[in-house]
C-alpha cells in the first residue's frame, strides 16, 4: 500500500488490519501547528491565560458573592437598617428626588459585586446572592432544564449557571430557605430604578401601618 492510498475502514475499525496512524505521530502537521506558525508575531503575548480562563475570570466576583453569602446577608440586613433609619432624610429631600443618586451608587456597587442588571426588583437575599438576572433565559424561580454536568449554562458553556450557584449560596445563608418562595414575574416598568429605595419605602410603610393599628 502507498503512503497515498486511502486506508477503508468498517466499523469494526480498518480493514485488512491496517493502523491508522495520527498526522502528529506519523511526522505530519497538525491543525494547530499550522495555526500557530502562521500567526503573526506580535511583541507582547499575554502567557497562560487562555481565552476561556479569560471569559471565566469575568465571573470571579460575583462567584466571590456566592461564596460569601453569609457575611453578606448579614452585612445586608444591617444596611437595609441604616437605610431605614434614614427614612425621614429621604422622606424630607423627596424620594424622587435621591433616587438618580442612589441609582447611580447603586447601579455600580451591585454592578461590581453581583453583575446586577438593575431589574429594580432586587431578589439576591433569596437567591444566594446569585443575581438571576445573569441567567440568559432571566429565569426567577429556578434553572431550566438545560443545565451542564458541569454545572455550567447551556447557553453560554463558560458562565457556571446562576440557579446551580445560587443554590449553592442559599446553603450558607441564615434565610437560606427564601430560595423556595415563588417570585413574581419582572415588573420592566421598574428597570434602573433603585431597589434600595423601594425596599426602604416599602418597610417604612409597613412599620407605620404596624404602629397605626397598635395606637388604634
Ligand atoms: S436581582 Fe435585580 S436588582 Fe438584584 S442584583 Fe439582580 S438585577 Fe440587580
């Protein structure tokens, strides 16, 4: 047999019991040797990282939040504190009035930490603070069914999915079990408005009503 001549194969493997010999080990060249001789020379070449640790290290914050979750919620609930002890400055000033301010601290320090999208409608102490919104479907109440072994999405093969990490932050988290409660569909009418403040308002409203039905 030439070095040309095709080698038939069955699927019993090839026939007449010929090897089929890799292009690498028989002195041939590879797909990727040709790739990387033609690429062009540049002077810097970042080393070890490749473009899939690259897209992974965009994670490694919010995935840092999960693993904290604990210390977060707690660190949470004495914020939402302080916020509400200052219900009569923002009730003073005019809720309307803070909220472009406090959008924008907000926008950025949940955008660091959580990768937050701003829905306004802020889920993370019942998510593990694994921000839903991250998830390609935004899916509110749990993974689809396309979840990898890995653990990661099915769309986007390189993000671990938000509902699998989310779960995992739950387990740390005091109200941990706040991850079984249904949530409600977006409200888009809410987009880039502060959760902050709602939160506030709302728990303030409700502390008033509370008082108004003891004095009563
Ligand atoms: S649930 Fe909404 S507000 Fe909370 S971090 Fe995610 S996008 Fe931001």
């Amino acid at each position: 047999m030439s070095d040309t001549q095709p080698i038939s194969t069955t699927a019993a493997g090839p026939a007449n019991g010929a090897q089929i010999v890799p292009p690498a080990a028989s002195g041939g060249v590879t797909q990727a040797t040709v790739v990387s001789r033609t690429a062009p020379k540049t002077a810097y070449r970042p080393a070890d990282v490749s473009p899939q640790r690259r897209v992974q290290r965009s994670y490694s914050v919010r995935l840092w939040a999960v693993r904290h979750s604990r210390a977060l919620e707690w660190f949470y609930a004495r914020f939402a504190d302080i916020f509400l002890m200052l219900h009569p400055l923002w009730n003073r000033i005019g809720y309307s009035r803070v909220e472009a301010p406090v959008t924008f601290v907000e926008k950025r320090v949940k955008g660091l930490m959580f990768d937050c999208r701003m829905c306004g409608q802020c889920i993370l102490s019942s998510t593990g603070m694994s921000c839903p919104m991250n998830c390609p479907k935004q899916l509110r109440n749990g993974p689809c069914g396309g979840v990898r072994a890995n653990g990661n999405c099915e769309v986007e093969p390189d993000m671990p999915c938000v509902w699998v990490k989310a779960w995992e932050g739950s387990r740390n988290m005091v109200h941990g079990d706040k991850i079984l409660d249904v949530q409600k569909p977006v409200d888009q009418s809410l987009r880039e408005t502060s959760a902050w403040l709602r939160v506030t308002a709302q728990a303030a409203a409700a502390r008033d009503a509370a008082k108004a039905q003891v004095s009563a």
